[in-house]
C-alpha cells in the first residue's frame, strides 16, 4: 500500500498542466535521443565491425558536454528555460532532417554520422539542465520531490525504452521504402525512415515546451533590469565578457559537491551507472556478432529484457530503498550487475559445450541469456536512480543547473575515455575478457560505495554533541 501512494503521489504531480506537457516532451526527447544513439551505433557497427569506430561515436555523442558544459550550465541559469527547451527541439528537428538528406545522397559518407552525433551533443548543453531546472517552478514546493523523482524515473524509463527496446524494435520492423521523385529513385532503408518519424515528433516536443508558462523569478529579474535601464540578456553578454564570473561559479558549485561527501558520492554513483549502461549500449552489437555469432539484427532479441528490466527497477527501486536504505540499495545494484556481467560468458561457455552444433540459437540459451541481460538492467536502476535522487534533493535551487552541469561533465568527461579504452580493448583482447573487466568494476565501486558510507557513519557517530545538546545533560546531574 505504501509503494502505491509513492507511485500516486509521484504521478499526482501530472495535474499541473504545464509538468504534465513537460513531461510528455521529455518522455519524447529522451526516448529519441537514445534510440539515435542506438541507431548511429549500428550503422557505424555495420559499416566497420571495430569497436573502436563505434566509441567514437559515443565520444562525439559526449565531447561538447565535457568541453562546454560549465559554461552552458551557467548560462541557463541566466536565461528563459523555456525558450531554451522549444528551440532545442526545433534544433533537432532540422539536424535530423538533413541527416536524413545526407544518407540519402551518400550513404557511404560516415562523417555526417559523427557531426550529427556531435551536433545533438551539443544542443543538449542547454536542453538538459534547462529542463531539470525549470521544474520546480512548475510544482508547488511540497510537490518537488514527487517531481524530481518523476523526471529521474522518466530519465531511466526513456533512456531504456530508446536504448535498449525502442532503436532495435524500429529497425527491425521499419520497412525499407523507394520515393519516384522527378523520374529519379530514392530508396529510404528503416535508418532513415526513422529519422525521418523523429524529425516530425521533435517537432511535436518543441510544440510542447513552446507552451510552457515563463519562469516568474525570470520575469521578476528582467523587469528589474528594465526598471534600471538595462537589457535582459545584458548579464548574459557580461558572463560572455568575464571569464572570472565563470571560475568563480565553478569554484563555489565544486565546493558545494566537495563539503557534502553524500552528495559528492551520488554524483558519482550515478556517473558509474550511467557509464556501464553506455558501454553496454556501445557493446551490445559486438556482444551478439562476437560471442553470441548471431547477426546484428538479432540485438533486439538479446537485449530488449535489459530494457525490460531497467524499465521494471524504476518501479521497484522506491520499495527496496524504503527497506534496505540509499546505499545498500546501491552497493546491492553493483553487486549484482556485476554477477550478471560474470555469468554471461560463461553461460556461452556451457551451452557451447552442451550444443557443439547449434549452441547460439538453442532456446534454452537465449532463455537465460535474456534473463541475465535482465537482471543487469534491473539493477543498473538500483545504482542509478537513488544516486540521481539524492543529489537532486541535496541541491539547493539556485545551483540546480550548475550541479545538474557538473553531473554531465563527470559523466561526459568519464564517458570519452571508457568509451575508446573499451572499444579499443574489445578488439584488442576480445569481447569475454572485456565482460569480466565490466563485473570486476562493479564490485571494485561496490567496495568504494560501502567503505566510504561506512566511514561516514563512524565520523558521525564520533562528533561530539553540540552544546544545547550537552547542557541538558549537565543540569540532569546537577
């Protein structure tokens, strides 16, 4: 019953017009930009068979929030959120219209896959803090913790749903489609048609957020500039103009993060979670040419239970929090990610030797082969969501966007090396060995996760009492 009023209160939050739109909008461009990702991975994957070719692109997908994401952070605080949110979507909505145009034109022409990959990066600088940030002016202040754990269940949902369920699905059921356009022929494969759907219902998310009410602090503050005689984006222009306001931002939001160990801990437990849902994401088509030998279109099949199941832990994850606290949950959610990642390859490794013959398409191993890939994506939750939740909630509103930035630039900035070290190693010494390097991570973090929380129990336990604390104590003797 009380995992049901969570639910009911985290989705009463809907009835507010403008969160409910909110809402719709990130459900979209969530699930968009993760089913692109998907999508860039195995044209790069089809084009190359390298790991490496295919970290590149994740590298591009992540290079401008590490170089960037400060600044952009910075700046949204300053600017109209909702203007940021309805032109990044129109944005988008024109990058993959010419994408579109130019696979059409040369399909062979791998760059414009890397510039689209590296231009969606970058209009996600300003899109990403801008729409955590705005939330809390469309709720009431008892309604922001329901908020927030609606956006970062949203978050883990549509990345799973893009990622892992909705990118191979399309794929593998869009059809491919011929266009007699002024007597030339021009063939559109399911990669194309599908950008082709995304351009059109990010067209429909601008339409969302264009919509939304103007922040009233935003309103206050320009009409305070006016009343001055100053413009609105003058403080805009001055941020541009004096690098010192920039380091002296970042400096206070990295001394927030770094005098809160729990929040320091949160930003980057959910870094870690992140990072090996895109290094499976990176790897989930080697993994089935490789290890399973079944064809890349096969992926969906593999690893749509690892949505499933990411999809199930954002349920699950406010129950066992309530029962087992923040940090077991977490440590747990390593753990057993860690196990699932072990038992894959050696699952391969029996059945290959149970089934000489036909060991890869044996029912009773792509049984349990699914059912690993769920676990993982179950637990993946259990680290993820609780980390996000605690350093939301341990962020004060005026830094939100800046914090939220931090997160992107510790998870871009980890992103770019994991993503060339995995791809390269993976052609270097082999998909199962890279497996085993993933499970050794997860329980190295688990280890980290439970010494740290644990010293940070005892350094509490051993502070002494404040003084209206002790004062009580002293007269009870007297």
């Amino acid at each position: 019953m009380d995992s049901l009023k969570q639910a009911f209160d985290v989705l009463r939050v809907l009835r507010h017009p403008a969160m409910l739109r909110l809402w719709l909008a990130q459900i979209i461009y969530l699930s968009l930009q993760f089913t692109a990702s998907y999508a860039l991975i195995v044209l790069i994957s089809d084009a190359t068979h390298s790991a490496t070719m295919v970290g590149l692109v994740i590298i591009a997908l992540t290079l401008p929030l590490v170089l960037l994401a400060a600044p952009a952070g910075m700046l949204v605080d300053r600017m109209d959120r909702r203007k940021v949110l309805w032109i990044s979507n129109v944005i988008r909505a024109v990058a993959t219209a010419v994408f579109v145009l130019a696979l059409v034109a040369n399909s062979h022409q791998l760059y414009s896959v890397y510039l689209l990959a590296f231009f969606f990066s970058l209009v996600g600088l300003f899109f990403s803090p801008a729409e955590g940030a705005i939330i809390p002016s469309l709720v009431d202040e008892e309604e922001l913790l329901p908020a927030l754990s609606l956006y970062n269940l949203t978050l883990n949902i549509s990345q799973a749903f893009g990622l892992l369920l909705l990118g191979p699905l399309a794929l593998n059921l869009l059809p491919s489609l011929t266009f007699n356009i002024g007597g030339h022929q021009f063939p559109f494969t399911p990669i194309e048609i599908l950008f082709v759907i995304m351009t059109v219902l990010y067209l429909f998310a601008a339409l969302l957020t264009a919509t939304l009410p103007y922040e009233r602090k935003q309103e206050l503050l320009e009409q305070e500039k006016q009343a001055e005689g100053q413009e609105p984006m003058e403080d805009v222009k001055k941020l541009f103009a004096n690098w010192q306001v920039m380091r002296t931002e970042l400096v206070d939001t990295w001394k927030l993060v770094s005098r809160d160990s729990t929040l320091f801990d949160a930003l980057w437990q959910a870094c870690f979670g992140g990072l090996v849902m895109l290094t499976i994401a990176e790897l989930a088509t080697i993994f089935v040419q490789r290890l399973l030998q079944l064809p890349t279109k096969d992926t969906s099949l593999i690893f749509a239970p690892a949505g499933i199941g990411l999809v199930a832990g954002s349920l699950f994850v406010p129950i066992v929090v309530k029962r087992f606290g923040s940090t077991r949950t977490i440590v747990m959610g390593m753990v057993v990610t860690g196990l699932g990642f072990v038992l894959l390859p050696l699952s391969q490794t029996l059945f290959q030797s149970l089934y000489p013959a036909h060991w890869s398409t044996a029912p009773l191993f792509l049984l349990v082969i699914a059912i690993l890939t769920a676990i993982v994506g179950l637990n993946l939750d259990f680290i993820v969501v609780p980390a996000q939740t605690q350093f939301q909630e341990r962020t004060p509103d005026s830094m939100r966007g800046r914090v939220l930035t931090l997160y992107q630039a510790m998870f871009n900035g980890g992103a770019i090396p994991v993503m060339l070290f995995m791809g390269a190693l993976t052609d270097l010494i082999g998909i199962r060995s890279v497996i085993y390097m993933l499970a050794s991570f997860c329980f190295l973090a688990a280890i980290i996760t439970g010494l740290r929380a644990t010293r940070r129990k005892k350094r509490k336990q051993d502070e002494p009492p404040q003084e209206d604390e002790v004062m009580p104590l002293v007269s009870s003797r007297q």
